[in-house]
C-alpha cells in the first residue's frame, strides 16, 4: 500500500522507548475521529498533541492492525482542550493551566499562529508578566516537532541517529546533501558508506555520478585495509575489485580522493584512514624519544637487583638482567617473548628498581585491553590502565583528548601486550607523551597480529633500530609447564609434545560438543573458558555457547530471562561485552555475570552485569553489545590467561587455523589446557605461517627517520 498522511491526535502512550524515540500510541484523526493505534519514531511525544503523521497501515503478526509511522510533525493545535494541554506541558515550565486558559479566552482557536506572527499579542492577555511571557515566545519558537528537514531526511531512508548526526555537524543539512550528499560520508564519523547510498538513491543521483564512483572507492580501500590488515592497497588489487575500471580512470578516482585528503597515493600504494601519515608520525616521534639517558653504575644496579630478587624471592637469569640494564640504558627498550619466559616478572624488578633510583618520578603502565590491564596491574603490584581510557577516549567523534595540545603526565610509559596495538592506537599514544618520556614496548610477536591496519610490533622489531630483548627461557616448572614448552614447540616449529597439563583429545567434529560437556561437568565455570576459532558450526562459538548455557544456567522459575533476537539472556549467564565504554570502565572484551534482569516493564527492560570491578546496566538498546562468554574466540582471548582452556581444532575451521591463532589459543592456559578435535589437523596447521602477510611501510619509515 502506498504511503498515507494523516492529521490525528495522540491520545495516550501506550509504549516509549526515550532512547531510541520509538512511540506506540492510540491516535484519534483530527476530521473524522477514528482511532487507531500508530507505531514509530516520535520525538520528546506529548498526549493531546496533533500530529501530520506520513506512513502506512500494516497487519502487525502479534498486535494486528497499525499504522507504521515513516515520520511525524507537530501541528500547533487549534482546540481548546489541546491548546491548554499544550501550554501547560514541559516546552513551557511555570505556565498553569488558569494562564494557558486566558491566553485561548483573549486570543481564541488561533492564538498560537498569532503569538508566533506577533508575540506582542500576548500584552492582551490579562495578569501576564514580562517573565511568562518571554518563556511562551521562546517555547512557541523552539517548537518545530520533527521538522521538515528531518521529515526529508526520514523520507531518503535515514534512521533518527543518521539525522541527529547531520544536524550536529551542519547548520543547513538539506543544502549540503543536495549539493553533495557523499559529503557527510568523508566528513562525520559514524555516518557510514551505506547512509550516504539511501541520501544518492533517494535524490535520483545519477548512477554513472563520479561522486559514486570515488566513494565506492574510498569504501572499497578502507575495507580491504580492515580486511587484510594491511596499512596501504595496491592500485592492482583494488583493479581486480573494479572489473569495468581501467588505470587511467582509477587514477582520476584517486585524484579526486587526494585532492580532499580521504586517501593518500605513493607511487602505486593506496593508504585510507591517514594511515600515511601515521607511520610517519610514528618514526617521527620514536626518533625524538630516543635521547640519551644518566646511566646507572654496573656496580649500583647489580647490587639494587640482587634485593630486588631477595625481596621478591626470585633469580634473574643473565637474559632478564640484560632487559633489565637495556632499559636503565636506554630511552626506548623493547621486551619480547613467549609465555613462560619472566616476562612479567622483569617488568617487576624494572619497576621496583625506577622507584628505588628515582622515587620522584612517575610510571605509567597500560595494555590494549581492559583484561590485559588488570592482569598487568595485579601481577606487577602497579596501576594500570587500557590505552583508550589513558588517552580518554571520546566514542562518539572516535577521538583522544589527550595529545600534543594536552600530553599525558608521565615519565615512563610501559605497554603491555603490544602485538595488539594498531597503528592508529600507536600513533595516538605517542602523540600524547611529553618529549621527556622513556618508553618500555613488552609483548610476544608470535602472538595475534591487531584487529587493526599494521603490525607495529613485527616493524619496530625487525627495524633493528631500536634494542630488543629476546625472552626465550622457560621459567614456568609447576603446573602446566607442558603448555610452555608447547608453545615452544610451535615457535620453533619442532614436534609438538602433549604432557605436563596438555592434554589432546582426539574426537570427530560431531563429538566435540559431547566431549566438552563431559569434560566440564565438574569444573567451576570461574576456573575454565572454552575457545574455538569461529561461530557457526556444530563445533562453533554459538553452538557450545547454548550447550553451555543449558548445562551451567539452565532455566529456572526463580531466574529472570529476556530474550533478544534468538538469543535468551538469563540471570547467572558469563557474558562478553562487544564494545568499549570507557565512562563505565568496561571495555570491549571484558567478561562479566548477569547478576539481575529486570524485565517488568517493556519499557524498562534492563540486564546488569557484574564484571568485577564494577557493576553496569545495559538497556535493551545496549544488549547487542552483549554476547554469551561460555565459549569466546581465540582474537577476543587475547590478552587474557585462564586457569584452564579447552581448545577446539576442527577440520571444518581450516581455513582459519594457522600458526599464529593456535599459539594465541594454547598460550592462553596457565595450569591445564585441553586440545579437542582433530591431531593431524593441529600438527599440520601450526605449521602453517600467515597466509597473508600484512603490508605496510611502517619498517622503511623509522629505518629513514633514524638515518
């Protein structure tokens, strides 16, 4: 059925969502006084309040007959009873119902339309002060409801954030997408390729527009980045993704693209994101931290080690004391190793060792990741935060507000993890130290590459300009020392050992799930975490998850349960958060418990989740950022160690399983670690090196700054 406009009254609100400004209410049409029940988006809605409402009547599968609201205006109303309802609501605080009366009594039906032509009417109007009468003019002013900009914007298919997003950032939103509605795409962050496609169709753009075609571009180079990781795309591989583009004509594309700074072109290498000129900022500012330091006597560090491992009841080997001294030496030092190898219990000693030689200064210690952070501040007894919350992160512009304009107070930097830090994040962080400011890199570069453009660890490693410490004893000899010396194994790539708290269970990939349930019956659900490399599957996340779920927290009278899409939140369930919220301190992959859901009211539907240093309240807009945690991916373990990890390698992940995943993925056991699946599959696949190495320039930039 084609759309209907339709003049009626809201009557009462029956459901509101304030979050996403979703409406169902009972409407009556202003002509003929029909009743109906409406559904949509309605801005800040009032009862009594006419609305011009555009949409269509549709057969609801649960609620029957309803009108689907596209978009709604605000009519200033005209009858009495609505006139007065109108003037005493919240748009105009201090008016009373005996004012809004003698305003309709003086003025009559059109008093409204007469005030806003000429707001001195209202001197008219008997016993109205200077006071009420500036707040009906600046509450009648104010008053647009959804306005015809946003009644345009709804129409060319934008959702309520998209409008708000455009509103935000331009004064006009109606003449810049006319003039070019890609412009919004390049400009605001959040406001994606797509949302720019509904604004191009819904304005009739030509299909053969070159303003398409560069933003199909720009979209295609920033996806293959994320996609492959690599910070630059060659012009060849973004030609084999435009079968009907020649090379001339891509290079106009690029031009274009150039010209307005969205990418940026050397010679036949394609950078999004400013990944350009973030590599370049990156070599800029290591070189600047790399200045000679007051270097401590051989003599006064040997001696403050020897009560550092007497205090701590340690033995450094000769490998950790030369970290140890590199560090003291030298303004930027990098510790890299395996699990098992004293990485940790270095950073210990180098950080009792700063305070005992310089108390007055002040060192700072942070990890991608909220877990990551944790477990450095509890293993190394030292404060510590994630990267994003160090920077304080903005997530709505996606922007740090610490940087060169206002440098972080610190004198040691020491990042923990850092195989998992991007490019970006790098660039961010270092554009934050002050000039005076020593840095400590930590990580394990067998480890998972970042989600993110680069490999900023693999670079500055193999830039051979900056000193690296190479950990590679093991020094783990009680429980679960077999997973060390597995992780060896892989590293080194000699045959693979299975003893020592490693333990290979060999199962067909329809008996993983059984195995696993069996395996953990009588395990506490604090103690274990199940890893499997991808989702879908009778061996995949989402399956174990439901098995899981069933056997640890299955349904009960006396729990709570809300269910989101197919998935049935359920109190007492281990759940993942899927994005950061630095206000909350909870980051994207944090691990929390349901410890209430209070589903009373639909309106009001709302899960709480405990995830040990504190407690936050997710509404129902905010539950897709909740997944189960029974079972997680090898990427979302990262950075985190368990007690107990059972493992899956099945045959039908293959196209996943490689080297550096399944050393991520064992490496996340302490004391026991369980591989299910298929031998020969994880013997053959741990040989198996990156199928794609990531490209980027990162290497070349710091070796030509140094030089």
């Amino acid at each position: 059925m084609d759309k209907q406009t339709i003049k009626a009254s809201l009557d009462f609100i029956i459901f509101e969502n304030q979050e996403t400004h979703y409406v169902v209410g009972s409407f009556s049409e202003t002509e003929t006084y029909h009743t109906f029940t409406g559904a949509g988006r309605l801005q800040n809605p009032i009862e009594d309040q006419e609305y011009e409402l555009v949409g269509r009547y549709i057969t609801h599968p649960k609620y029957g007959s309803q009108f689907q609201i596209f978009s709604a205006q605000k009519i200033l109303p005209k009858k009495e009873r609505a006139i007065v309802h109108f003037l005493t609501s919240d748009v105009f605080p201090t008016i009373g119902k005996k004012t809004a009366q003698a305003i309709y009594d003086t003025l009559g039906e059109e008093c409204l339309h007469h005030i806003i032509e000429d707001p001195g009417k209202l001197d008219m109007v008997p016993g109205l002060n200077a006071k009420k009468k500036e707040i009906i003019k600046e509450g009648l002013q104010s008053f647009d409801g959804f306005n015809e900009t946003y009644v345009r914007l709804m129409e060319l298919g934008l959702d309520q954030k998209k409008i708000e997003l455009l509103e935000q950032a331009y004064d006009n939103v109606l003449d810049v997408i006319e003039e070019d509605c890609f412009r919004p795409y390049y400009e605001i962050y959040g406001f994606g390729y797509r949302s720019a496609l509904k604004l191009a169709d819904g304005l009739e753009m030509d299909k053969k527009d070159t303003r398409r075609m560069d933003a199909y571009v720009y979209e295609l180079t920033r996806n293959l980045s994320m996609a492959t990781g690599n910070t630059y795309i060659f012009k060849t591989s973004l030609l084999e993704h435009l079968p009907n583009c020649s090379i001339e004509l891509l290079d106009e594309i690029l031009d274009r693209l150039c010209l307005h700074k969205s990418l940026h072109v050397d010679e036949n290498k394609v950078y999004p994101f400013g990944l350009y000129d973030e590599e370049i900022e990156i070599a800029k500012i290591l070189s600047h931290h790399q200045f000679k330091v007051d270097t401590l006597s051989k003599k006064d560090l040997d001696k403050k080690i020897e009560e550092v491992e007497f205090a701590y009841n340690l033995q450094y080997d000769s490998v950790q004391k030369q970290a140890i001294e590199t560090f003291f030496n030298h303004s930027i030092c990098i510790i890299n190793g395996g699990p098992g190898t004293g990485k940790t219990t270095t950073v210990k000693g180098i950080l009792a060792l700063y305070n005992a030689f310089y108390p007055d200064s002040k060192v700072q210690l942070c990890a991608p990741t909220g877990r990551a952070s944790k477990r450095l501040s509890q293993l190394a007894y030292a404060d510590s935060k994630t990267i994003h919350s160090l920077l304080k992160w903005n997530k709505d512009d996606n922007t740090f507000s610490k940087d060169e304009n206002d440098p972080l107070e610190l004198d040691v930097l020491i990042i923990d993890e850092f195989s998992m830090v991007d490019t970006h994040l790098f660039c961010s962080l270092l554009k934050a130290l002050p000039d005076h400011a020593r840095i400590l890199m930590i990580g394990d570069e067998d480890q998972l590459e970042s989600v993110g453009p680069g490999k900023v660890f693999e670079d500055i490693i193999s830039s051979q300009v900056f000193p690296v410490i190479h950990l590679e004893k093991i020094f783990r000899q009680k429980n679960g020392s077999g997973i060390v010396t597995l992780a060896k194994e892989i590293r080194e790539e000699t045959t693979c050992t299975y003893e020592d708290g490693v333990n290979f269970i060999e199962e067909s990939s329809q008996r993983i799930l059984p195995t696993i349930q069996e395996l953990t019956k009588d395990l506490d659900l604090n103690d274990f975490q199940i890893l499997s490399p991808m989702y879908k599957g009778a061996a995949g996340i989402d399956a174990i998850n439901v098995a899981m779920q069933e056997q640890f927290n299955p349904g009960s009278i006396n729990k709570q349960e809300l269910k989101v899409g197919t998935t049935i939140f359920r109190e007492d369930d281990k759940v993942m958060l899927l994005k950061n919220f630095p206000e909350e301190d909870v980051y994207n992959g944090d691990i929390g418990y349901i410890i209430e859901i209070d589903n009373s009211s639909k309106a009001n539907q709302r899960i709480s989740v405990d995830f040990g240093n504190r407690i936050v309240d997710f509404t129902y807009d905010f539950l897709y950022y909740l997944k189960h945690a029974y079972c997680i991916s090898v990427h979302k373990a990262q950075g985190s160690e368990y007690d107990t990890v059972c493992c899956v390698v099945d045959q039908n992940s293959l196209h996943m399983l490689e080297k550096r995943l399944l050393y991520t993925g064992i490496s996340r056991a302490k004391k026991q670690l369980f591989i299910i699946g298929q031998r020969f599959v994880f013997e053959k696949q741990v040989r198996l090196k990156n199928r794609r190495i990531r490209q980027t320039t990162l290497k070349k930039r710091i070796q030509d700054y140094i030089r």
